[in-house]
C-alpha cells in the first residue's frame, strides 16, 4: 500500500473535536487513533520506516503523547527512550529550558544523564503546531550534545508554521498527515 493510502486510514482514525480547548479549535485527538491496533502499527511502523536499520541511540518523546508514540518508536528501533516533562515532574538531577506557549512561556526539563555527547536522537510527539514545544526539546538535547536526526509527528497543522521553526535549526520532519487550519 502506498503513502496516500496509509495518510488516508490514519486521518480517518483522528476524532475531530470542535471547539476544544476553546472555541474555534478544532482538536485533533489521536487517542481514537491509539485504540485502533492496526492504525496504530501504521503510525508507529510508518514514523519508524526511514530510520529502520540505523543507529539510532535514543528516542526522546514530549509528555504526554509522545511518550506513547516514542516508547513504541524506540522499542521497533532497539533504542532507548527519554521523556522530556514539564518541570518539576522528574525525579533526578535535570536541564531545564523555557519555550513558548501560545500565551507565554513555560518550562521543561530531562535527566541530565538521559542523553551521551554524540547520541543520535529522534525526538516524537503526537502533533506539530506552532512548534514551540518542539523547538524547546530540540533545544535542550542539542544543549546535552545530541545530534538531533528528526523530528516525528503524526499530525502536521502547516498554517501554524511549526515545521519551518524545527527546520531552521537544521532538524528534518516526519509528519503522517496534514490537517488545515488550527
């Protein structure tokens, strides 16, 4: 099956909630995707498939999704997994680094030994806006030494202008689909 047709199965597995988490979003949720086995296996062998066979060190995922999508994205990579949290969250010694939110800043922060100088890291979450919190992780791996490969989305929403920001700072995007608007 080609790339429109696994594009095509994943959007149809996306609940779209209208006027979440205040009037005029239209919310993508990927938790009906999550329930689904088979979109699932798509999403996370298609997030996979370009880097299958490489090394890759460590697979960071953005709290909370991206947990998810990141744990089964390193598990079929044979690599390990770094949560990246709101501050305050984790247990052990932490960087921190601010980002901006729609309205402001906020902060998130990882085991300062999570990552080695050199590491090659695909950074994953479930969606791309902005790219606020995206451009925040990224940021804070490259601070540790990583050398970020990618950055792995299932959702991309193009007119918000999150993928140009990771690009600027020479990191490629994977994303799965494409939703208009916000």
């Amino acid at each position: 099956m080609g790339a429109d047709t696994v594009s095509d199965d994943l959007i149809k597995s996306i609940r779209t909630i209208p006027d979440y988490p205040k009037e005029g979003i239209l919310f993508r949720d990927i938790t009906t995707l999550l329930g689904d086995a088979r979109a699932f296996r798509r999403a996370v062998d298609a997030l996979v498939q370009p880097w299958a066979g490489s090394k890759i060190d460590q697979v960071a995922g953005i709290e909370a999704r991206g947990f998810i999508l990141g744990g089964a994205v390193a598990h079929q990579l044979s690599a390990g997994f770094v949560p990246i949290r709101k501050k305050g969250k984790l247990p052990h010694e932490t960087v921190r680094i601010a980002y901006s939110l729609e309205y402001g800043l906020d902060e998130m922060e990882m085991h300062k030994d999570a990552i080695k100088p050199g590491d090659k890291v695909i950074l994953v979450d479930d969606l791309i806006a902005t790219g606020g919190t995206a451009e925040g992780a990224t940021k804070l791996l490259k601070q540790m030494g990583a050398e970020v490969v990618a950055a792995c989305f299932i959702i991309d929403l193009p007119d918000l202008g999150g993928r140009k920001k990771l690009e600027a700072l020479d990191v490629p995007v994977r994303t799965l689909v494409e939703f208009p608007g916000h």
